[in-house]
C-alpha cells in the first residue's frame, strides 16, 4: 500500500516535472507554467536571446526588473554601442548611450549608477521602450487618457510616450483599468511590453546578445544611506584590535541577528530590515542554521539568505552571512558544504561592499580550537579569500564562543579577521568579560556577534542589570554587536512580542522588554 503510494507521487512528480515547465520556444524554466499568461512571450523572447533565465533554471517572472537591465535590453536590440562611464557597473556605457540619445533624462536615473539597478518604474519603462523603437507618436490625448483610470497618477512627462503606446497597444491596464505608472515592471511584463513594440513597428531580431542574469546579479548598491552605513564607511577591515573603515577610522557595528531563518523568514523581509535601520541599527546578521532542517536538509534557506543580505545591502546596513553550526559543534562535520556555500557568496558578493562572512557561529562539545576550529577556519578563510581577498571574516570558538583563551595561545595567521564572542547575560558575567579583556591586550580583535539579555537558553530574564554592564563594557572597548533575535518568539532574549508585524515598521508597542533595552542602544 504504501508503495503504490510512493509510486504515484513519484509520478505526478515527474508529471509535473515534464509538462510543467516547457515554454513554446522549447526553452525550459521550472517557474514558467504551460499555462501562465506570459509562457508563450517569455519563450520567444528567452528563444531570441533577448533575455535569459537564471542559472539555478528560473526566470522568475514576477520579479521586478531593473532600469539597467532594461535599457540594456534595448540598447542590444538596437545594436547600440556602449560608451565609456566611470560608473563601473556592468550596464554603465549602455545607460550613458541611452541618456546621450535621449530615451531619458538624467533627473530620471542619473549617471552616478547608485539608481541603475532598482526596479524601474513603469511609466519610465514604456517612455524608454518607446524612444527606443517606436517610429510613430500620434495619439489623441481625450480618447487614450479615457482609457488609463488612474491617469491622475501619470506624471505629465509622460504624455507623450505612454499614450502612443496605448495607441499602439503596445501597453494596456490591468483588469481594473489602470496604469499604475509610479509601480514597478515584471520581468514577465518588459517581455510582453517589449515583444509587443517589437510586432508593432515591424522590428526582427536576429543577432542580440541577451541580457543575462549574471551580469544583473551583482554587484548590489545601496539604495538609502544612513549614518554609519556602507555608504558612509564603505569596506570595513580590521586594524590592530579595531574594525575601521575605509578611512581608516576605527567604527563599531551595531544590530540585531535574525532568529534561524528556516522559522522565521518574514522578519527579514526588505520592510523589517528597513525598520532596524530605522532604529539606529547598522548592522543585521542572518542566522543560516545548518542542522534543525536548515540547510543541511533544504538548500532554499540560501535564497532567503540571498534575498535578505541584498535587502540589507540596499537598506545601507552591513550584512552578517552567519554558518549557524549550534546542535551539531564541529564545524568540521559540514565542511564540504561550508565551503562550497562560502565560495558562492564570495563569488556572489566579492563586488558588494558591506558583506562580511560569519564561518561557525558557534563550535561546542568535544572539540578543540586547535585541532578542530582552527582548521576548519583555514580552509574556509583561503577558499574565501582566494576569491574575495580582503573579505572580512568572523570566527568563533569552542564552548559557544567563550574559548578565547585558546585563541590567545594560537591565533590564526590572516589579516582581517575578528573573533567571536558571544553572551546571554544570565548566564555569562564578568568572568567572561575577562577573558575579552585578555584577549583584546594580547591583540585578539573582538566581535560581539550573537548576544541576549536572557540565559543561554533564550529565555529567563530578562537580566537587565547584567546586560547593562555588558553594554557598557562593550561600549568602552568600541567591541562590535549584534543581539539575539528579531523575531516574535515567546521567549525572553525574543526583540519582538508575539504577533508583531514589521511590514508598517516597529512600533514601541510592538516592541519586548528586551527588545527596548535593545533598540535603546542601538545609537549610543
Ligand atoms: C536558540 C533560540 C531558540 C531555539 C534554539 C535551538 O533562541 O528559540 O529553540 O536556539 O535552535 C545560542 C545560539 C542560538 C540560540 C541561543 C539561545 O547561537 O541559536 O538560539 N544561543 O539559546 N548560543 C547561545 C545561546
């Protein structure tokens, strides 16, 4: 019975599979579906070379698509050649053609690149695609205009390329009519909008070079600048005991871990994140559990880690790629996969100010630091900088952080490292305040990465006066941090109260007694 079961599973599985994902053109994408509304557009357009899907076999169709990816897009169709830019950016000498000729204006995306790689907006999209390929402007602004309900919302510098196209039919509303012009561009929909210019005014394609993910991937920019942030510091490294910036003035990282992120994904969301930030904080680390069926068991906890460190990036805050080893403590155990997971990031990232790589949360049981930690960490440092060869990078230690002693005795020999030490003020007092003391006059730099006003379980407390020592001490010794978690759990070191909703930002009221305390250090 359970066989027969399995079997049919089995086979709706590859059913699904097979059938599932095959565009017109041949071209297979395991998130295109035979009947979505945008399969038979997506593979011409993917067929043509006009754009292309992503290397884990996606195309993510709902995903926004950026003012450089577009321009560009275009650009190739036309056979338009690339300037020179100073921006560095993959895209760079297309958007300065692109602005050169018109098809915007530099108040609309300016040439600095910090712009190129947010979504365009749609009203901007159709002026560039129009100028790009229409031959013909004519419209009647009353008939057009009656067709857009939200045509308030269109800004009037629009006029004159988004009512040709609805001339055309280039462009048309959604189901209730409207524009939307401030709103982003699908991926899905820049095929369809593009594609349809294309029928329109008799344009074939014959030799385009597609627009491929990988050059969109990365690097990342940020989109606000804070104080304290990447934009103000850029690429952090460590000098003597201190984190500095690229100045060379000494800085201190302050922020909150996530909780694991394979249980609470939604409060490492763009929104949450921009919330913390708006906190004061500088910093957020994503707790990536290996083992609890984190990534050991299910490798998609990656794209939510992907997701969030671009977000954080974005946002102008640093970002913290933490290898959450916990319940299994030999770093050792998951090596291979540690380093495969660490040479993507590093391939992924090593253009990306801001991101700095975490390679064992915390080792515990019967290990050592020399022979377990330390070696582990070598392999994983060279991996990482043999592609990233200035990447900053945290290690921990045996006993959840607290052997620092053995660090002492036998430290790593690499530039710009820090080592981690973590505290649950119920639990760990001013013993092991000494020993960050020992290690810091020995010239061990130190990283607060993981802390909670709980005990070590996460819960009891909270221990505010012990937690305030703590602040205080690391707060002298400019020793970075980030405190444990941003989520809503029912528990004590927990930032957040149950229920809490950080789409709309954090509220006090939404905010736990730790999560206070917290918060009200963040800019001390
Ligand atoms: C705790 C969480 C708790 C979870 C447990 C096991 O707070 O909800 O059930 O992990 O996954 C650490 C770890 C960190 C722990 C935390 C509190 O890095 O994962 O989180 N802690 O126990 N080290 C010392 C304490």
């Amino acid at each position: 019975m359970k066989k027969i079961k399995l079997t049919a599973i089995l086979l709706i599985f590859i059913f699904t599979i097979a059938t599932g994902c095959i565009s017109a053109s041949g071209k297979t994408f395991t998130d295109v579906k035979p009947d979505a509304w945008y399969h038979a557009t997506v593979g011409e357009m993917t067929e043509k070379g006009i754009l292309s899907g992503y290397s884990d076999g996606s195309f993510r169709p709902n995903a926004p698509i950026t003012s450089a990816e577009f321009t560009a897009i275009l650009c190739r169709i036309k056979s338009v050649q690339p300037k020179s830019s100073q921006t560095g950016h993959w895209a760079g000498g297309y958007m300065q053609s692109a602005l050169d000729m018109g098809w915007y204006d530099y108040d609309e995306i300016p040439p600095t690149g910090e712009k190129y790689d947010m979504p365009i907006q749609r009203q901007l999209a159709v002026k560039i695609l129009m100028k790009a390929l229409a031959d013909s402007f004519s419209y009647d602004y009353n008939i057009e205009s009656a067709k857009i309900k939200d045509f308030s919302a269109l800004s009037g510098r629009y006029y004159d390329t988004v009512l040709p196209a609805y001339s055309a039919g280039i462009v048309g509303g959604d189901e209730k009519g409207n524009f939307d012009p401030a709103g982003s561009l699908t991926r899905a929909e820049a095929c369809t909008v593009i594609k349809k210019a294309l029928d329109k005014y008799g344009i074939a394609v014959t030799d385009t070079e597609a627009v491929t993910p990988a050059e969109t991937e990365k690097p990342v920019s940020y989109e606000t600048s804070r104080s304290g942030g990447i934009s103000a510091n850029g690429d952090l490294h460590v000098e003597g005991t201190r984190l500095c910036n690229e100045k060379g003035e000494a800085v201190v990282l302050k922020g909150m871990s996530s909780h694991g992120i394979q249980w609470f994904p939604q409060f490492i969301t763009n929104d949450c994140i921009k919330a913390v930030g708006d906190r004061g904080a500088n910093v957020m680390r994503f707790a990536m559990y290996t083992e609890e069926n984190g990534y050991i068991a299910n490798n998609s906890v990656k794209d939510t880690l992907i997701n969030a460190v671009d977000n954080t990036v974005k946002n102008d805050m640093y970002a913290i790629i933490d290898w959450h080893i916990l319940s299994d403590g030999d770093p050792m155990k998951h090596g291979d996969e540690a380093e495969a997971f660490f040479r993507e990031m590093a391939e992924r990232y090593k253009d990306t100010k801001g991101v700095i790589y975490e390679i064992c949360n915390e080792p515990n049981g019967n290990i050592t630091w020399s022979s377990n930690v330390k070696p582990y960490a070598e392999r994983i440092i060279s991996a990482i900088r043999s592609i990233d060869d200035n990447a900053l990078i945290l290690v921990g230690n045996p006993q959840w952080c607290q052997d620092l002693d053995s660090v002492v005795a036998d430290r790593l020999n690499y530039d710009n490292i820090m080592y981690t030490c973590h505290f649950y003020a119920g639990t760990h007092t001013q013993w092991l305040r000494d020993r960050v003391s020992n290690a810091v006059n020995n010239g061990i730099p130190i990283f607060v990465s993981e802390w909670g006003t709980s005990d070590a379980s996460g819960n009891g407390g909270v221990f505010a006066e012990e937690t305030q020592r703590w602040l205080d001490f690391m707060r002298a010794n400019g020793i970075s941090w980030c405190n444990w978690s941003l989520c809503d759990k029912n528990e004590t070191s927990a930032a957040l109260l149950p229920g809490a909703n950080a789409s709309d930002g954090l509220s006090d009221s939404e905010l736990s007694q730790s999560g206070k305390i917290v918060f009200g250090h963040m800019q001390k």
